[in-house]
C-alpha cells in the first residue's frame, strides 16, 4: 500500500490504510497520513469496462461542481497522481484513484430520522439541477444501458439459460415472480425511446450511501459514488432512493416482514427531491412512482442473474447473500403495487 499510495501526491506521511464502508462495488480503504485523511478506491473492473472514460465523467462532473460551489465539501475531490493523471494502473493492471476524505460528515445505510432522508433527496434533486446545463453528450456511458430493464431481463434469461451453478431449481418463485412482471418492466424504457420524457444528467445510484451529510447541521453536502453518472431519467434517481431508504429494512434483510414501504419516507423524499430538481413536466412527474416501483424491480432482477451466474458483480458476504437481497427486492415492489393509488397521490401533491 505504501508503494501504492507513493504514487499519488498526498499531503503528510501515511500511517495506515484499511477497508472502509459498504459500497457493494469498488473496493474502499480509508488512509490516514500524519497531515490528512483521504479515500482509496480500487475500481472494479468486473463493473467497468473503460475505466479511464468513466474517471474523465468523474473529473468533468467534480470540475463542473467545484467551479460553481464555493464550499469545498459541495463535490467530491480527486487527489492527482505524481505525473497529474486522476488514477494510477498497478503492475496487476487494477486501476486505483484517492479522494479528500469529506470530513465532518455523515454516510448513512439508514436514514436516522425523517430529515436525514429529506436531506438526501435535496442532494440527489440538487445534483440533476446543478448539472441541468452541463454538456451531456460529452459523457461516457460507463456501464451501457445500465437502467434498461428490459436488457437487464435479456442477460437475466441468458443466465437462466445457462445456470452454470444449477441454482434455478432452488429459486423457482423468484424466477417465476420476475416473469410475471417482465412486461410492465419495460414502461420506463418504452417512454425514454419514445421521447416522451426528457433525458437529463443523472446519478443512477442514489442509494442513501452515496451522499454525504454535515455531521453537525445533518443538512446535504455532496453526492459522491459518480460512477454511473449518465444520460437518464429523473424516475431512475428517484426510484432507486425510494428503493433503498423508504424501505423499513435492510437491503439484505432475512426477515421479511420487517421489509415494507414506509409511505411517509416516500413522502418526505417526494417532496425534497421535487422541490431540490425544479419544475418538472407533468409526464415527468408522474414517472416517478413508476420509476420507484422499476428501480426496484430491476435491481432486485440483477441480484437474481448474479446469483445465478456464481455471485460476480455484487460484493457477497454469505453464499445466499444476493438470494437475500432479491427478495427483499420482491417484498417491496409487491408493498408498491398495494400502496399504487396513495404513492401517485403523493407525488401528484409535490406539483411545483
Ligand atoms: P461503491 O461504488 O463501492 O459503493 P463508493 O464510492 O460509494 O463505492 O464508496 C464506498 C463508501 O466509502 C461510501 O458509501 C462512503 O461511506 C465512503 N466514501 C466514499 N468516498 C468518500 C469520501 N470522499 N469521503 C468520505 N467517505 C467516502
Ligand atoms: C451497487 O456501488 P454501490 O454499492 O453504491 C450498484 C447499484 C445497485 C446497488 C445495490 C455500479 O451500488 O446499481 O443498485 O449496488 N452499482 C453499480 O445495492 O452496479
Ligand atoms: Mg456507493
């Protein structure tokens, strides 16, 4: 690490180096020099197929914030190598980049109170607005076709096809389950090919984790995890917060009945992430509800294909990690299609 970490121009002399946080990605360590605390991320490789254009979005988008905030903790800050690059390459070939560390903050896996989600959707909408006039078509699509859900159900039945595990036979609900909704699956897709809603600069990973909070005021500070930043849709970003914070449990929860929709979560986030992106178009608007429930369908669909391919993509702790995962996916798209009427109701009342 040390030989690592020499190749980067930090401030002070290392004194250690070690795992940090529950990205499900990229692998994070925490370093600490005797001057300052920074982040090191090993970029994974499995995800990324163009790492140094996925690291030109990230210095463009950091750039763009930076020159329009005058807080420095607004954005995320890359540390530059010794010959000026934003990653260095090690003789494995792994591809590695280091941040400030953004002190004084929060991440949090669980909003604490309902103000902390607000916050969240402030800096997710907050983000979609302060990057509304920048040059989109100059970005990488870091991972194509990353919220296409029905490509996602392509390499689903490509996986199920091949079940090189032979663990099809042990999920047949779940299998079945996601054939069930394959068709409705395709509405978000189908409106974006048909223009009938604008394409923006998005997130398109907006769980809790990915955004910072100030330790002390708890408001928003920055958003971080720009890898997937991309063309999209604003029910994306929407969608996968809903996804993962306005849900009573874990991602990973066994438990299932501790996993529902918590439906004054999915109003405080309607109603921050509204007011933070700006007026919206009423086709817009209304995609939102739609975008909670596909977000959630389509990630819970991914940890099902990765389960059946042998666990390669999401970083797993336990063999039915991922299985764990899917289902509390399930849960919560079948809590979205009971509370269908009041979540419209909700975001309808958002209305600028
Ligand atoms: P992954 O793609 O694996 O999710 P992230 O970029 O989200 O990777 O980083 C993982 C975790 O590391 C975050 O959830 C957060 O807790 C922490 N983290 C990342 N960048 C910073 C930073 N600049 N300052 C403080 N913590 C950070
Ligand atoms: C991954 O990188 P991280 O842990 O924030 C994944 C998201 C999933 C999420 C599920 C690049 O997010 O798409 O929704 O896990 N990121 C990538 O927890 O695939
Ligand atoms: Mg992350």
């Amino acid at each position: 690490m040390q030989e690592l970490l020499s190749h980067f121009r930090l401030c002070g002399t290392p004194l250690s180096c070690e795992r940090y946080g529950e990205g499900h990605i990229n692998r994070t360590y925490l370093v600490t020099t005797d001057r300052q605390r920074y982040i090191l991320q090993r970029l994974s490789r499995a995800a990324f197929a163009d790492i140094p254009g996925l690291m030109e979005n990230v210095e463009a988008v950091t750039s763009y914030l930076a020159a329009r905030n005058a807080d420095p903790r607004a954005s995320l800050h890359l540390v530059p190598t010794r010959e000026g690059g934003s990653w260095y390459r090690d003789e494995e070939g792994e591809f590695w980049r280091v941040y400030d560390f953004i002190e004084d903050s929060l991440c949090l896996q669980k909003p604490e109170s309902p103000a902390d989600f607000y916050e969240s959707a402030v800096a997710f909408g907050g983000f979609q607005r302060q990057l509304r006039d920048f040059p989109a078509e100059t970005l990488h699509e870091t991972i194509p076709n990353f919220h296409n859900t029905p490509d996602r159900y392509r390499k689903f039945h490509g996986a199920l096809a091949a079940d090189p595990l032979g663990r099809a036979r042990e999920v047949r609900p779940e299998i079945d389950f996601y054939l069930a909704h394959e068709a409705e699956g395709a509405r978000l897709q189908s409106l974006r090919e048909s223009g009938a809603l604008p394409l923006r600069v998005t997130h398109n990973d907006t769980k809790l984790n990915n955004v910072m909070l100030d330790a002390k005021t708890r408001k928003a500070l920055c958003v971080i995890d720009l890898d997937t930043v991309m063309p999209g849709l604003a029910a994306y970003d929407f969608g996968d917060s809903i996804r993962f914070g306005a849900s009573t449990g874990a991602e990973d929860e066994t438990d299932l009945d501790k996993i529902q929709l918590d439906l004054s979560l999915f109003d405080i986030y309607s109603r921050g992430f509204v007011s933070a992106c700006g007026v919206m178009a009423e086709e817009e608007l209304m995609s939102l509800p739609l975008g909670a429930k596909l977000m959630t369908l389509e990630c819970g669909l991914r940890f099902l294909t990765d389960y059946l391919e042998g666990d390669h993509y999401f970083a797993v702790a336990r063999p039915t990690h991922n299985l764990d995962r899917t289902r509390t996916q399930m849960k919560l798209v079948r809590e979205m299609e009971r509370h269908w009427g009041a979540m419209k109701d909700i975001v309808g009342r958002c209305r600028i």
